[in-house]
C-alpha cells in the first residue's frame, strides 16, 4: 500500500515536471542586449550610422520574437538556444556599432574641423586677394560688396565653431560647406577681376 | 510485491502518463497559438519603414505603428503567463494588425512624402535662386537699406546651406533654411521695390525738367548740363544736343532728394552754375559751385521741419558742386557730383557762369532701368 502511494506520488510529479517546467529564459543576455543598445544610442549611433542601427534595432526585435514565441511553446517544447545567440551577438554587434559611432562622429568631427581651417584660410587669401585687385570704377563698389560678403562668411565660421563646441557636428558640416562654396565665389570673382587688369 | 501486482502497477503508471500526456496535447492543440508570422512581417515592416526614414517623413504613423508593436510585445507576453487553455491573442492579433496597417502606411507615405519633397523642393530652390539674382542685379549695389543687405546676405547663406542638406537628401532640413532664405529675400526685394516705386514717382516731373533743359539749350544755342543719377552719368548738351556723356559719382546715400547738410545725398532739382573754381579755390582739380538751395528745396526743408523730420538745429546744408578727382568706382562724396579729372575738363570747357544745371533720379522708367540690368 504504502509502494502504491509512493508510485502514485512519483507519477504526479512526473506529470506536474511535464507541465511546469521549462527553459531558463535567458534575462541576463537580454538585459545585456538592451543596455548595449542604450549604449549604442547614447553616442548617437543611430544618427551616425543609421543604417546600421536599424539592422540592430531588427535583431533586438528578432530576439524579443523568438523569446515570446518559445515561452508560448508547452513547457517541455521550449527551448531559448537561438534566442541566447542572437541575443549574444545583439550584445557584439551593439558594441561594436557604439565603437563605430565614436569613430564615425570623431570623422566627421575631422572632417568639419578641417574644412573649417581650409574656409578659414580661403578667406584670409580672399582677403590678401582683395588687396590686390583693381580700385578703378565699378571696381571699389565691387570690392565693398565682396567685404561684406566675406563679412557674412566669417559671421557663419563662428557659428560653425560654436556648433563644433557643442558636438553638432552635422549641422556644422552643412554650414561650413556653405561657407567654402560661398567663398571659393568670391575667390573666383577676384581672380577673374585680377586677371582682367593683367590681360588689359 | 508480486510481480503479478508489479506488472499492474507499471501499467497504471503508463496509462496515467499516457493519459496526462496525451490530455495535455490535446489542450496544448486546442489552445489558441500566437500570430507568429504577423508578428515577423510586422517587424519586417516596421524595419523598411524605418529603413524609408519614416521616422523624418512620416513620424506620427511610424510612432502609432511603433506604439502598437510595443503594446503587441507586452500583450504576448502576458498572455504566455497564462495557462494554455486561457490564453487568448486576440487582443495581441488586433495591435499586431494596427501596428502592420500603421508601418505600411507609414513606410508609403515616407516613400511618397521624400520623393514630392525631392521635386518641390527642386522648384522652390530655382525660385528662391531666381529671387537672389534679382536682388544681385536690381538692388545689390543700391544704397536702399542696411538691413536689406544683410538679409540678402543671410538668404545667400541660407540658400547654400539648404543646397548641401537637399544633396544629402535631408528634405525635412531643407524645408525651414529654404523658407527663412525665402522669406528673407521676398521681403527684402519687395520692401526695395516699393521704395524704388516711390522714388520713381517722380519720373514724369523729371522728364519734364530734362526736356525743358535741353529745349533751353536749344533756343538760347546755350550748354545745359543734365544729370542722372540712377545711370551714374554726367550729360553735357550744347545747343539741345548731347556732346559728352560723363561718368559720374554721388554721395554715398545717392537715392532720394538731400533734404539736409551731412545727409551724404546728392540733391535733385534745376539749378545753375554760381561760380566756376580753379587751382587753389578747389581741392577736386576743378569745380561748378551750383546754386543749392533753390527755392524749392528751400520750401521743402521748411515743411519737413515743420512737421519734426528735421531737427530744429539742422541746416539745409550748401556748397553742391560739380567737381573732379572722380573715377573711383564708387560714390563717395558729400553730396556732390564727381566726375574724373579728364571728364571735368570738358564740363569746364562747355560751362560757365548760369549754365543750367539739372539733377534728376532717372531719365528712365523703373521697369526700363531694370530691364536693362537683367
């Protein structure tokens, strides 16, 4: 009788295993996915490197996916193997994508930087330009007008450094390009006026 | 135990397994089952949505589709907490399809929002660009207003800036520099022609001056000398003929009547010669001292003072000559006439003492002037 009941108990726990227990959701690689895509966006990956923080955004989505469709799976069924990897790389590919956001941004950064100091120098030789060319009629209105266009460049130069100050390093880019095209204008203007004197 | 009792036992066993085991599966087949193949498509659209920049172009749609698929996640997850037999993913079946129509809708109307963005764009540039050349060409080197010139060079900067966002294909930061370049520039040229519509008024008045003038020199076979401003040019007549068209040079605030001393305009009426100066008695080579104020800018000044334009301290101002040491290429005077040393040779050839002398702002229309600036 009392082997009976000691079976009988030994097959309801084998029945209650069947039904309750299961994989062990994988919350550590979760977490740490999610807080290296935090990271990611912290350095403004997504910005920089957009296209490339989508496909982590989809992997991140992907994972959550997979994790809720095993967890809907009877208990014995699941298994959160797949999930864990792509969680893991999740993690790597985060990492990664933060580490090439800095290096992306520090580029840019470069790039604005050294476009600013080659504007710069573009205006001081403007400006050694406008030295040299012709005072006759016409010639000094024209030479007022280019002051005050360089005037107006010079204004941007200083808001394009004010916003590499801040780290808005696009919105720089798109000013000093401004800047360098309007200047190469007034460059070309006075080289043409200058030649025109030379031919005459 | 015997094994008669053994074997019994074992096979209770079996059927109770068998039995909880086969029951189980049924419930498992008759409990609903996630949207798992929504919910992937759904992710697939929310990922070429976003690929689409539905987040720059159609943000509130991408957001609401977003929203749903979060709610979605949450709702799936709580139903997997659920025994089976109790769960129910209709609820998460109705977000996924929200969040399925919302990502479509959103990535279609990004799709078609850049590609109307591309081409309005492109026809508002060419405008904004047309409106920019019209300011260069009409209005750059007039002496209208300050303001004016550093909006035109404001809308310039703007301009090139919101070209090197469209090349990058950032539309939605286009939009406001175009507009502010737009704007800036569409009031500065229509402050400036209403200004220059004003000034113009007076054209006809001048016509008449001018035809007067040279009819003068006709009749009287005199030398006139005719002055207009607005072509920077410096006539000399003999007998109602034209003998000399002179460069000529005004006071930096050359547009308008001078209304009084020190206001750098160059003024605007009929006048004469008073006196001729020579060698030392001028410090421009040679000068026609012209009879500024005349009895109409008299009159004026009187009213404008009356009325408070003029402080009661102010004086009309006087000495308006015609001199040389011009051909500067700019107007630089204190409202006089400045022609080159060369050229004021001939002035003071043809003139003398009572040689009319008459200033005005144009011997064109407006819409003359500026077509022949296109």
């Amino acid at each position: 009788m009392k082997k009976s009941f000691l079976s009988m108990l030994v097959v309801v726990g084998a029945v209650m295993m069947l039904t309750t227990s299961c994989a062990k959701l994988p919350q550590e690689e979760l977490d740490a996915a999610n807080a290296s895509v935090e990271a990611a966006k912290a350095v403004e990956a997504q910005r920089y490197l957009a296209a490339d923080f989508n496909a982590l955004q989809d992997s991140l989505n992907k994972a959550m996916t997979m994790i809720e469709t095993q967890k809907s799976k009877f208990s014995m069924m699941r298994s959160y193997k797949d999930a864990k990897a792509l969680l893991v790389t999740v993690t790597t590919m985060a990492a990664t994508l933060k580490d090439d956001a800095i290096v992306k941004k520090e580029e840019v950064k470069i790039e604005v930087q050294n476009a600013l100091v080659e504007t710069n120098s573009l205006v001081a030789e403007v400006k050694l330009l406008i030295a040299k060319a012709p005072r006759g009629k016409e010639g000094k209105a024209a030479l007022e007008a280019i002051q005050t266009d360089l005037a107006g460049v010079e204004a941007t130069l200083t808001e394009v450094a004010t916003l590499i100050d801040n780290g808005d390093y696009m919105t720089a880019q798109e000013k000093v390009s401004a800047a360098k095209e309007k200047t190469n204008s007034l460059k070309a203007e006075l080289e043409e006026a200058i030649a025109k004197t030379k031919r005459k | 135990m015997s094994l008669k009792r053994r074997g019994k036992l074992s096979l209770v066993i079996i059927m109770v397994l068998l039995f909880t085991g086969g029951g189980l599966i049924t419930l498992f087949s008759l409990s609903a089952h996630p949207p798992v193949e929504s919910i992937d498509r759904c992710s697939q659209v929310l990922s070429n949505a976003r690929q689409a920049e539905a987040a720059e172009y159609a943000g509130d749609l991408l957001s609401d589709a977003e929203i749903a698929y979060g709610e979605a996640m949450v709702e799936w997850n709580i139903q997997n907490t659920r025994w089976y037999i109790s769960r129910d993913y209709s609820l998460l079946n109705e977000k996924i399809q929200l969040a399925l129509r919302k990502g479509e809708e959103a990535c279609r109307k990004s799709i078609a929002v850049k590609d109307s963005m591309h081409h309005d764009l492109a026809v508002v540039f060419k405008e904004v660009e047309k409106d920019l050349e019209r300011y260069a060409n009409h209005f750059g080197v007039l002496p209208l207003n300050q303001q004016s010139r550093q909006d035109f060079r404001t809308a310039e900067m703007l301009f090139l800036e919101a070209r090197k966002a469209y090349e990058s294909g950032n539309y939605n930061r286009v939009v406001p520099k175009l507009e502010k370049s737009r704007f800036l520039i569409g009031e500065s040229i229509r402050k400036n022609q209403k200004t220059l519509k004003n000034y113009f008024a007076n054209i006809s008045k001048w016509k008449i001056w001018v035809d007067e003038t040279i009819n003068w020199s006709r009749a009287n076979k005199k030398s006139v000398i005719i002055v207009d401003k607005f072509a920077h040019k410096c006539y000399i007549y003999s007998r109602g003929v034209e003998i000399h068209a002179l460069d000529a040079e005004f006071g930096i605030n050359w547009i308008g009547e001078k209304n009084y001393v020190g206001d750098k305009a160059t003024p605007e009426g009929r006048y004469s010669v008073t006196k001729m100066k020579s060698k030392k008695r001028t410090n421009y080579y040679k000068a026609l001292l012209i009879n500024y104020p005349n009895e109409e800018d008299k009159a004026r000044f009187a009213q404008q003072k009356k009325k408070g334009l003029i402080s009661k301290k102010t004086s009309i101002g006087g000495l308006i000559e015609i001199h040389g040491g011009g051909g500067k290429g700019i107007n630089w005077t204190d409202g006089c006439v400045a022609v080159s040393n060369e050229d004021m040779d001939q002035v003071f050839r043809w003139a003398e003492v009572g040689t009319p002398v008459t200033i005005v702002g144009s011997l064109k229309t407006l819409e003359e002037v500026q077509a022949s600036e296109k």
